[in-house]
C-alpha cells in the first residue's frame, strides 16, 4: 500500500561557497527540448499544469545543486523552464580515492549514527570537485556529509531535518483553544478532569482495510509501539502513548484530506510517515531525506497539538512539490513561515478567533511549557516585521514575515482562494528562491486563476512586508 518517492536529495543546493547560484530562464513557445544530462526525478501535476523536475549529471554522475524544470500550462501549452543546471570547469579525476566504505565508516564513526548510503557526485566550483554524500541516520534525524572523495576530507555537513521548535498538546486543534483556557499545563502528561472536555471522538478515514495499525493513505504511524486495534477502535487519552499516534493519523489525513477539497490530487499524496516515539527534545522536525516526520516528547508531547502536526506536515507539502526546497536561508524562511500558516489555516476549521487564543497564534498548548506570557504562542502569523530591514538570517524568525503576507492574502481572497494560489504557487519556486521571487510566483498564480483583482490582493499583502 505504500509507495516511496524517487530519492531526490540530491537535487538540494548545497550551502557555502562551494555552489554557485543558478538563475531560472522561462520560455513561452512550443515546449522546448530537455537538454542532454539530466535525469527525471519526478512529476507533478496541479491546478494549472504540470511540472517536471530534473537533476543535473556530468558524465553520469549527479551534480550537487544542478537541476532543470519544466512547467507546462495546461491551459495554453506554453512552457517555463527553471534551469539551474551549474557549469563544471577543471575536474580533476572521476575515479574517487577514497573508497565508499571508507566514506561511510569515517562519517558514521564521528557522529555516532548509522551510515545509510553514500553517492559520488560532483561538486561545482573552481575548480570542481568529485565528492561523497554520505547519509547518516541519526537519532536527531538524516545529517549529510559531503567528502573530498580524493582525500578524505569534509567539505560540508548538514542535519536535513526541518525544525519546529517546542512541543505539541493538541486535541481539535489543542485543548487551549478548544476550551479558551490559557491556565492548562502539562502535568507530566496526567489526564486530569480540567482537559476531558477538549476530547472529541473523531473519524480516522483512509485507513488501510487489511490491517490493525494506524496505516492508510494519507498517513503511515511507524512509532515504537505502534497501537494495534482489531475492531480499529483507538481509544486513549493523553497518558497513554496510543494518544500522540492517533493524533498524528488524524491531524496528517485531515490535512490531506483538506488539500483534495481543494482540487489538488498531486500534492503529497501519498502516506506520510510519522513517528511519536524516539526523540525526548522538546521539539519536532521532518527530515526530507526519509519522508518522515518525528514528534519530541518534552515538555508538552509535540502530537498532542494539531499545530505543531500541521507546521511539520507543511514541509512534507513543499518538499513534495518542489525536490530539495529550503536549504537556503530565505528559502528556508519561507518553509518555516508556510509551516507557521498551514497550522492557521487548517485551524480555521476548527477554532474559534478570539482575543484569549487567537487563531495568529500558533501552538497554544505546546507553549505552555516554554512561554509566560499569555496568550501562549510558538509564533504568531500576524507579526510587524518587514522586508528585509528584519531579516536575521535565522528561518524561524524570518519566516514570521513570509507567513504573516500569507495571512494578509488568507484575509483578502478568503481561505479557499488563498490556499489554492499558495499552494499552486508552490510549484513553480526555485529550490532556493528567494522572497521577492516567490511573492511574483504567487501574484502570477493568482491572476491565472483568479483574475487581475485577485492578484492585486495579493501583491498588495506581500507590498506591505515589503517584499515586492
């Protein structure tokens, strides 16, 4: 029943000197030939069209950080091409000198994971280089490491998880919303009588027919432990360790299921791997490099707050449709902000906004661990900072500014409209895209679906956090 992705690791730009930046060119005729070097890696098909992405080979070996794309309106024909393909100059031998094991058992040695496969790629630059990427599973999630694969050396490392940080109580969404009550607190996980009446008995749809566990299309629970039920009757409450499990499936296929209201049958579709077991942090990540999300259990249980399973579950989105997003800090910013915003808009389901907890502020219960002030909130997606005069090169804090223009253009086209242009918008960002540009993304995407009025709307959200 479950289907793995094409690995596409690859396709990431490396940070550092070692890459160049790679502008996109478009082209609007017939659809122009896919040049020689490249291997398909996956296609996906949205509202307007249908984009297929690329990775880069030189003499048959990937190229760290070189991609193409394709992006065919359905409408029109016309085709924009995102070439990011690098040039090489002055490689110096494709015969590695360091062997693969080698490789492995000098990066699993240092950080004490278990080395899960290696690839020989080369590394642009000037000269370029010949390189082992070696993935190493961790308990903190995937670190890859880049090796000189002439002598050895570590050029570049890098933990792949995408990071949230705090802990997740959530019920529908979260016991603080649900009961507007901003005294709850953790108590060590106790099930006590001021939190019974968050719980709602709900519907776990989609859930795979042949067995007993909390697998089905949308979500996949791969926890230690995994809660087993013949009649496929799940029923816990927060002191029990069922309770975070069940929490993942629901929050996860509710999600999915959203997204297909939408019109979109190609955004993730598939089962989304999640574990509430294995990290103590008081923190949660998705980690790209094996398509799954894991919930800490300090502080507050991450899985028990439907925001922090929705703030993860939006870069499985974005990984998904755009291989490799977010490794540089502007592009990453905006991963986290559209983490930030997913969980504000799925809220808006569910949550009633008011001054006491308002639906800006995201992981109410979670919060109650770290923060004193009240309302507890993570972050907020209705935040001042602006463009650029804000930025601290750190994706959390930046990512307040790209989530609350989300926010602006959730209030100016109404929810529907404003998450169908984000996430159609998604699949033309450049991997690394900076904000301006995707703010043009998504003021195009606006129009094509909705018209000039639609995309002044939105141009004026991002016009007021200064990005455009």
């Amino acid at each position: 029943m479950m289907r793995r992705r094409v690995n596409r690791w690859l396709a990431a730009t490396a940070s550092g000197a070692l890459l160049a930046t790679a502008a996109g060119t478009a082209a609007h005729a017939a659809p122009p030939p896919v040049p020689d070097g490249l291997r398909q890696v996956q296609v996906r098909q949205s509202l307007l069209g249908t984009h297929t992405w690329y990775q880069q080979l030189y003499h048959g070996l990937p190229v760290l950080g070189g991609f193409y794309a394709t992006h065919t309106d359905s409408a029109t024909g016309e085709v924009t091409v995102q070439d990011g393909r690098l040039e090489i100059r002055g490689l110096a031998s494709e015969t590695p000198g360091v062997a693969a094991d080698h490789a492995r058992a000098s990066v699993a040695g240092r950080t004490g994971g278990q080395a899960a496969r290696s690839e020989l790629v080369v590394v642009p630059g000037a000269p370029a280089k010949l390189a082992w990427v070696v993935l190493t599973r961790t308990g903190h999630g995937t670190v890859r490491t880049v090796l000189d694969a002439g002598n050895g050396a570590q050029l570049q490392e890098k933990n792949l998880v995408k990071e949230a940080s705090g802990t997740g109580t959530a019920f529908a969404p979260n016991p603080v919303a649900a009961l507007q009550n901003e005294n709850l607190t953790d108590r060590d996980d106790a099930d006590y009588p001021a939190l019974r009446a968050a719980y709602r008995t709900v519907t776990l749809n989609h859930l795979d027919g042949r067995g007993t566990t909390l697998q089905g299309s949308y979500a996949n629970n791969i926890s230690d432990g995994a809660v087993r039920s013949a009649q496929r009757k799940f029923a816990y409450n927060r002191s029990q360790p069922g309770f975070e499990q069940v929490m993942g499936y629901y929050s996860i296929t509710s999600a999915q299921e959203y997204i297909h209201t939408l019109g979109f049958g190609d955004v993730n579709n598939e089962p989304q791997d999640y574990s509430t077991t294995g990290l103590t942090d008081d923190n949660s990540f998705y980690d790209p490099d094996t398509d799954g999300i894991t919930f800490g259990t300090g502080g507050v249980d991450d899985a028990e707050d439907e925001e922090v399973i929705w703030h993860e579950y939006g870069h499985a989105i974005q990984d998904d449709q755009v291989p490799g997003f977010g490794e540089a800090i502007e592009a990453g910013s905006i991963g986290e902000g559209f983490g930030d915003y997913w969980a504000f808009t799925m809220s808006q389901a569910t949550s009633p906004d008011t001054r006491r907890t308002p639906l800006a502020c995201i992981a109410d219960w979670d919060s109650t661990a770290y923060t004193d002030d009240t309302p507890h909130c993570l972050r907020r997606v209705d935040g001042t900072k602006m463009y650029p005069a804000d930025l601290e090169g750190e994706v959390h804090a930046d990512g307040e500014i790209w989530s609350r223009a989300l926010f602006d253009v959730n209030a100016a086209l109404g929810r529907t409209r404003a998450n169908r242009v984000i996430i159609e918008a998604h699949f033309g960002f450049d991997p690394n895209t900076t904000m301006p540009a995707a703010a043009r993304q998504t003021v195009k995407t606006a129009k094509a679906l909705y018209g000039q009025a639609a995309a002044d709307k939105v141009r004026a959200a991002f016009h007021a956090r200064g990005i455009l």
